[in-house]
C-alpha cells in the first residue's frame, strides 16, 4: 500500500485525504495543525470545523506530530495556506527524504519574495549538493464539498518530472475524480493563483447588485490579464484555457461554495475585510493574500492587471468598490487582444 501523508487539515486537505482514503489502496495519514480537528476525526470519522458531513474513511488517520505523519511517506501533499508554506517545510525538512514526492495542492503566492509555492518549497527542500526532491502542484476546479461527495471531477497535476507526473496521476484517480497532467508548472500554478483574485471580484459584483453581463465581462477579462502574467512568466497561453486556467476560474467566480467569491460578495455589501475574515472562523480566501503579491510580481515583469490593482486598492487601501469598477470602466480605449 502506497503511504501518503497529507499535510494541512482544512476543507481541501480533508478533501483529498478522502479521495485517496476512498480508493483502499492508500494508508493516509492527514496532518492538521487544530488538535480538535484531530480528535474529531479519530472519533467521529468527521472534520466537523472545516468539511462538516462527509465521512472521512477508516484508512485516513489524523495527527498533530508531523514527524509520525511523515514517517515513511511516499508522498507528501502541502496543503497549508500560502503564508504557512515556508516555514512549515523548514520544519519538515529534515523529516522528507530525497526521493519523496512533493505534491503542492495550495492556490497561493508568497507574499514578499512573489514566489510560487513549488518555489518555495523546492529552495527550502535544496541540498547541500544541490539536489531537491520533485515537486509537483495540484489545480483546477474542485470545491471540496463536492470531491468529498464524490462528484465527477477532473483536475491536473504539473511537474517537469515524469515520474512524479505518472504516479500521482495513477495514484489520486478513481471514476470520480480524473486527474490530467500537464508539464507548464508556471501556468498551473499562477493560474490557481490568480484566480482567486477575480473571484472576490466576481462577489463584490453581486454583493453590488450588478448581473450576469458585469459577471461575464469580469471572467472574461480577468482570463485575459491572468494570461498575459503567466506568459510573462514563462507560462503558456494554452495552459489558461484548460482545468487550471479557465476551469477553475469560473468555477471560484460563479460557486456558491467559492470563499474567495463569498469575501467579495460581503465587500459588494459594504463590510469591512478584518469585519468579514474574522467571521470566517479560521477558513482562508487565499486571494486576499496573493492581491498584494500579484501586484508586485505585475510590476516586476511589467505587465498591466487593472482588474487585480483595483482588487489591492479595495482589499489593502480602503478603495470602495464602486469607484473601483468607475475606474475599471473609465479606462481609454483598448484593443480587445492587448491590455
């Protein structure tokens, strides 16, 4: 049996132990940092804080020690919110062996140094003869709720390693959930990323009150923007039009079930951010934190993103949303294929 450790007990770490625990190949072992949510799993086979009322499967097992829940992982997928990626790894590091694979399953961008998270993890994870395990990350639309349930769901992993590619293509699918590969990290990872910063845009158009037509506009150039990013960064165009890009950027922008959207939706109705993240009770809208760092990366590879500067002024300078869509839509004229 394949030993997997999950690192990060939220309603998305949840989510894949579940898949991986439902096939009964696959000892699991999740690592969360709440005790209750340890203890609520080992006794009630249930993360009632963070995925209430879907059963978690026998082979999945919960723990605070990371050191048990590493030991001997064949894989290792991080699933911890983007700002706690760094420094969990340095306390793993001593814990992963050279030839585990690293599967990175957060939709984030650090804030300061602009890095992805297989980034981060690869230069935390470097040797001392310069050699790190491989590193792969996991995207496209998935709400955890629902590949709990078992819905059909397909999504993509990336890596420049093959073997990384085919084993956890093999490993996480089952008839419900389909999992693609794809060698374009920069593109799958960016385009997790960025995602989430339309989304909470595509809210605050509801919570606005505006209709399908704002919505629509929105995706659509929000795509376009996130394209022009990942190109710059080495990316590929062909990479936003599939599961990682256009899939799960819909998805975050019109579910109902999207965190991200649900914070914009609050902000459309004229709440504060502080006011509605500590309402969230502890869960994370990763865009509210990749805002800042998209916005650096976007001026560091001189590429222009109106719709995720005026997301920043909104979250981080106290912008109210309807000037900024006043802004958005007073730009000077533009070609539909340019900026």
């Amino acid at each position: 049996m394949s030993e997997i450790a999950v690192i990060g007990g939220g309603a998305w770490g949840t989510g894949i132990a579940i898949v991986l625990g439902r096939k009964g190949t696959h000892r699991v072992r999740l690592w969360a940092h709440e005790a209750d949510v340890c203890e609520c799993i080992t006794h009630q086979r249930v993360n009632e804080k963070f995925l209430p009322g879907r059963r978690i499967p026998d082979s999945v097992t919960a723990s605070t020690d990371l050191a048990a829940t590493l030991r001997g992982a064949h894989i290792v997928v991080s699933v911890m919110p983007s700002q706690h990626c760094r420094a969990l790894f340095e306390r793993m590091r001593p814990l992963i062996q050279p030839q585990t694979l690293i599967v990175s399953a957060t939709k984030g961008l650090e804030e300061g140094s602009l890095k992805r998270m297989t980034e981060v993890i690869t230069e935390v994870l470097k040797r001392d003869n310069g050699t790190s395990p491989a590193v792969g990350a996991l995207s496209g639309p998935s709400f955890a709720q629902e590949v709990a349930r078992g819905d059909p769901t397909a999504i993509t992993i990336a890596s420049s390693d093959a073997t990384l590619l085919r084993t956890v293509q093999q490993e996480f699918s089952d008839p419900s959930f389909r999992v693609y590969t794809n060698n374009d990290v920069i593109g799958v990872e960016l385009g997790g990323a960025l995602k989430n910063i339309v989304a909470i845009a595509a809210g605050i158009c509801d919570g606005l009150g505006l209709g399908h037509n704002s919505v629509a506009a929105l995706i659509t150039r929000g795509l376009a923007e996130m394209t022009r990013l990942v190109v710059a960064c080495g990316g590929r165009t062909e990479t936003m039009a599939g599961l990682a890009g256009l899939g799960d950027l819909v998805l975050t922008c019109t579910g109902g079930l999207s965190r991200n959207r649900s914070v914009g939706v609050e902000l459309g109705r004229g709440r504060t951010l502080p006011e509605i993240i500590a309402g969230m009770h502890g869960m994370v809208a990763e865009g509210v934190f990749t805002t800042s760092a998209a916005v650096g990366l976007a001026h560091a590879r001189n590429v222009e993103m109106p719709i995720t500067e005026q997301m920043h002024a909104i979250l981080h300078q106290g912008k109210s949303p309807r000037e900024a869509t006043q802004v958005l839509m007073s730009r000077t004229g533009k070609s539909e294929t340019g900026a």
